[in-house]
C-alpha cells in the first residue's frame, strides 16, 4: 500500500520510519501540497503540521478520487486505521469510486436539460443554469471545473443565443458634456487689465460653467434649497464651526471624496448659479467653504472671474482687505503730496517771484495735482517761499553795512597802531561787534559770526 503523509517532515520523521517498518511504502509530501500524485492509495493528513492550503489540497483529493483519507497527528491512530483497511480488525476494505469521465458527465447534463425543457418550458436560460449546477453537484459529489464548464455549451443547444445587453453609454466628461442651461452674458467686455484675466480666461469659465450646471440637474429642489440655506448662514456674521460641517454634508458627494476636490472654479460657479441673481457674495466665505469641504484653499481671484462671468455683482471683500486697500491709498496719497513738496523747494526763487509756474530750473514743468487742497497747500508753501526770499536779503543787506563799518574802524585802528600813537582810540571797535550783534539779533539771526582779518 503507496501512502502519502501530508505534513511538515522535521514533525514526521519518526511516524515515517515506524511506518516503514510494518511495511508501508511511504512518502512526504510537505505542509503545502498543490497536488497529490494519482499512484497514492492513502492519504494521511497530521492537521497540527499542515497549511490551510495543504488541507484544501488534500479535502478535494477525497471527494474526487473517494480513496481513504487519514486525519490523525499520533503514530497509534494512524497505525489503528490503517490495519482497519488491511481487514485486519474485521472491517472491510472500502472500494475506491472510479470517478466518471467527461463524455459521461456530458450525457447526463444533456438528458437534465431536456427534462428542464419539457417540464419548465418558460425557464429562462440563467435560471436552468443554476439548476443543473446544483444538480452536478448533488449527483456527481467529485465534478470538477471542467465538468462545470461543460454547463454552458449543453444549454446553447437547447435555448437560443440572448441577445447580448447594449452596453451603458459613458458619461461624458466634462469637455463633452453638453450645456445643461444657456451661456450667462457676462458683465461687461472681458476686463485684460484684471488681475485674473490672464489665468481664467473665458473658455474656462465656460466649462466650469458647464459642469456646475450639470452638477445642479442632478440633485432635487429640495437639496438645493438646503445647501443655499446653508451657504448664506455660513456667510452671516455669527458663523460656527457647526455651519460648515452641516454644509459638507449637505454638498454633493457621491464617494468619500467631495465632488468638488481639485475643482474650485466649479465649486464658485456652482454656488453662484444657486444665488439670486443680484446678491453680492462675500469673497472670504468661498474660500473658508472650499476649505471645509476638500481641506484645500482656492485663489481668491476665482470669485471675482466667475461673478464677471454669470453677470453677478462683484463680491463683498473682508473689512481686514478694505482697509489694507484704503491704508495703501492714502500711502500712496501722502508719497505724492509729498513729492510735490520736494518739487516746490527746488524750484528758484526768482522763477517763483515772477511767474508762480513751478517751473524747476533745467526741467519740464511739473503738472499741477489734480486736487484743489494739494493746489492750495502748494501756493501756501510758495508764499511762505518769497517771503523768507525777502527777509533774507534784507539780512544780507544789514550784514554787508555792519561788515563795512567793522572794516573801516579796523582800518583806521590799524593805521593808527603803525604810526607809533600811544593814544588809544577814539571808539571802541567791540562796542561796535556788540551793536552789530544786537541788530541781527533784532533781525531774528540765529547762528555764529566769524570775521576774519588780514
């Protein structure tokens, strides 16, 4: 008797030697088995030392074959069932089933399917399928795949060919996906010096367009109605962290991934075709929106591209971006008042006197601002300009009349001094430097006097 252990050999090293010597022609065949050779008799499987995969190997070698299967991990058990199929203990030696063989399995299935079609006649032809799948195996316990697949050439003698099922038209994609609603006239000619004009030009906007119109005719009145309902309390000033989260259940998503990943310009034109025609969106509550249901952000252009687009009013920007805007204007106000003033002191005094053109000396002139307070505030500076203009010739006059009088007295000191008079002067000259000091210091002169004699 050829036997076959199914088992790990380092477990049945000794099972395989004791085994042999009562006379048994045995063989391993490992854990893992994937086919158990026809010349094997007996099959003895040790459960503690085999895979599942080996198991299933040698489960379906006994039902088609119907030879003896041993399942037991001890050497006495093995060794009990084995003498109980020698007839050693009495019990006869059970008959191996010869398996059927295909044209036979073939003559049966035929004469099953024409006994389906006498006594079922309005059977469809996937019914009497499973009908004689299940018999095969109710009758024949050993069928193999091959048999079964002798299953669908029986039935194509007996019921006509279906005519197969007209495939599902693809969905289009959204470049081929006709126009759900009519192309929006958008406000005005399309504005080039726009900051987004160059990246959202107007074929994308519209197909997203597109897109988000063919999004709104799949979903019902009443769906449509809730997300607008909650869009606008996301929109309102005491907005919660709860109002989002209801929106994201709300939007469409037809898997775990928003409909709306990666697609911001759909997402803004799809919100917006929701709206009222002359309602002024805020810009912030897109972006804050977007962000809660794809967990990305969106270029804070696109509500102004898409509002352009389907004729809305422009959207409502953050009271944060107003004011940057308004702090940047008056910057640029003050830059240029400013430059005006630098403009107005380089221009000469003699030009200022005679023409009052602000005409800067070797230059073009410098156009008047356009403001009437700015005009004003120049003409005021210009005054204020000859004025100072006049004062200080004035002053210059003063000083080269006590420069002259200082000369002359120094003079004469000195020309007294050479011809060896002991006498002291008539005047004094530092009386004179002090009457001179007073006088500037009447004409508002701030600074220091240097004379110099030679």
């Amino acid at each position: 008797m050829k036997i076959a252990i199914v088992s790990a050999r380092k477990h049945c090293k000794s099972h395989i030697t004791a085994l042999r010597r009562d006379g048994y022609d045995v063989r391993c065949l490992g854990a893992s088995p994937t086919k158990i050779p026809p010349s094997y008799e007996v099959v003895v499987m040790r459960t503690s030392s085999c895979s599942h995969g080996g198991s299933a190997t040698v489960l379906s070698w006994s039902r088609e074959t119907g030879r003896p299967l041993i399942v037991h991990d001890g050497l006495s058990s093995i060794r009990r069932d084995l003498k109980a199929l020698n007839g050693q203990n009495g019990a006869p030696i059970p008959s191996p089933r010869i398996p059927r063989s295909p044209a036979k399995v073939r003559k049966d299935l035929m004469e099953w399917t024409a006994t389906l079609r006498l006594t079922h006649p309005d059977w469809s032809r996937w019914k009497a399928e499973a009908t004689l799948q299940e018999t095969l195996r109710a009758q024949i316990p050993d069928v193999g795949s091959e048999c079964l697949g002798m299953i669908p050439q029986v039935l194509d003698e007996f019921f006509e060919c279906l005519e197969p099922i007209p495939p599902t038209p693809p969905t289009p994609t959204s470049k081929e996906q006709a126009p759900m609603l009519t192309p929006p006239t958008p406000r005005g000619p399309f504005p080039h010096e726009a900051k987004w004009a160059t990246l959202y030009t107007a074929p994308k906007l519209e197909g997203a367009f597109h897109e988000a119109s063919h999004i709104i005719e799949g979903l019902t009145d009443n769906k449509k109605k809730k997300f607008a309902r909650l869009y606008l309390a996301c929109e309102s000033p005491g907005v919660r962290e709860g109002d989002y989260t209801a929106l994201a259940k709300v939007s469409p998503t037809p898997s775990r991934k928003s409909i709306f990943a990666g697609k911001p310009l759909t997402y803004t034109a799809f919100v917006y075709l929701l709206y009222p025609k002359n309602h002024a969106a805020k810009k912030r509550t897109f972006f804050l929106t977007y962000r809660h249901l794809t967990g990305k952000g969106m270029d804070t252009r696109i509500p102004d591209a898409v509002s352009w687009f389907l004729g809305h009013p422009e959207p409502v920007k953050a009271v944060a971006a107003v004011k940057g805007e308004a702090t940047k204007a008056r910057t640029v106000s003050a830059e240029t008042r400013r430059a005006e003033r630098d403009t107005v002191r380089s221009v000469g005094p003699q030009d200022l006197g005679a023409s009052r053109s602000l005409r800067v000396q070797g230059t073009e002139d410098v156009p008047r601002p356009p403001s009437d307070t700015l005009a004003a505030e120049v003409k005021e500076h210009a005054d204020f300009i000859l004025s100072m203009v006049e004062e200080i010739d004035t002053l210059k006059g003063a000083v080269a009349g006590l420069q002259q009088e200082l000369t002359e007295g120094l003079v004469d000191l000195g020309k007294t001094l050479r011809e060896g008079s002991v006498a002291p002067p008539q005047t004094d000259p530092f009386a004179s430097l002090e009457s001179l000091k007073e006088r500037l210091r009447d004409f508002g002169f701030r600074g220091t006097l240097t004379l110099t004699i030679e």
